[in-house]
C-alpha cells in the first residue's frame, strides 16, 4: 500500500493507492493508476509526486487518503517537504518521481514517474488482499537479499 502526495495548484494532495508498481531501471520509472473520479486524477498530471510506502501498522493513513476515517481528530497527517513533492514523515518507503509520461488507462490514467531520490527504513509492509489489510512480514520482503 501507498499515498501518493503531491501539491496541487490549490491544495495538497494525498491518495491511498494499490496500484504502485516498478517499470523501468533505465531510466527508474515507476507507475500509479488513479481513477479518473478522484479529485486527484486532473491535478496530478504533469506535477511532480511522491510515493509513500506504507508500514504494516499505519492502516489509518492509508485509510486516511482514501477518504475514510482513520485518524484520531487530533492527529493531522504529517507531510515534510521533499525537493521535488511533499513526503509523509515516517513512511517505510518513498520514491520522489517528476512526471515522466501519462497513458490511457480507461477509467484510471497510468502516471509514470522517474524516480530521483528513494529512502527507505526497516519495519513490516502494508498490504491490502482479499478486500483486507494485512501485513508482509519484513523478514519476507527479501530487501536485504535484493541490494
Ligand atoms: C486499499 C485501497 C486501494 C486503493 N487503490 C487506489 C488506486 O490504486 N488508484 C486510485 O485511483 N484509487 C485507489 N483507491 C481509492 C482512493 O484512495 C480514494 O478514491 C481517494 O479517496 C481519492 O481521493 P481524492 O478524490 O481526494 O483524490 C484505493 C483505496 C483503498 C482503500
């Protein structure tokens, strides 16, 4: 699971995604699909972005950004401001991507961006199968046996 932020031309912007896929490593590319319903879908285009990768214990933002309610009243999403795109605070993964092309998606548009910086911290994934939240165990993702 992902939030793909973004300033907009009035506001910023948060979108839960499970549509976070890699594309390229010649140049780094990587996609989003975003709904064509989403107050999202006309601002992110041509706009850099960033894509945060959710932790295993961070349910409430990833519902959060898919406009349901998650967090406490008191408790507002916390951005920091990345060079290219605004980045959640502790996210277990970030890519920040300047647009690289759009294509076609029927109802969704496929916004692929180049990566130019990526971090990422120890700690269990989110996922969503099944029509469910679930966690993909650390010690399962293989980064380590990757890099
Ligand atoms: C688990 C989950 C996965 C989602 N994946 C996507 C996605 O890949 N693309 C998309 O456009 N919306 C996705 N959504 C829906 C958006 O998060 C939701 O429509 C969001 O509120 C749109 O915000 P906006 O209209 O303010 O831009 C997903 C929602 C959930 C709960």
């Amino acid at each position: 699971m992902a939030v793909v932020g973004f300033d907009g031309a009035t506001k910023r912007h948060g979108i839960t995604v499970n549509s976070f896929t890699s594309v390229s490593l010649e140049p780094p590319l990587v996609l989003v699909s975003i709904a064509r319903s989403t107050r999202a879908h006309d601002e992110l285009a041509g706009r850099p972005f960033t894509v945060n990768v959710l932790g295993a214990e961070q349910v409430a933002l990833a519902l959060h950004f898919a406009g349901k309610p998650g967090l406490a009243s008191d408790e507002e999403p916390l951005w920091v401001e990345g060079p290219t795109a605004p980045r959640l605070t502790r996210p277990l993964a970030y890519f920040e991507c300047t647009p690289w092309a759009a294509y076609d998606g029927g109802d969704h548009t496929l916004y692929l961006g180049e990566v130019l910086d990526f971090g990422y911290r120890s700690g269990d994934a989110l996922a969503f199968q099944g029509g469910r939240f679930t966690a993909l165990r650390e010690d399962q993702l293989g980064v380590d046996d990757l890099l």
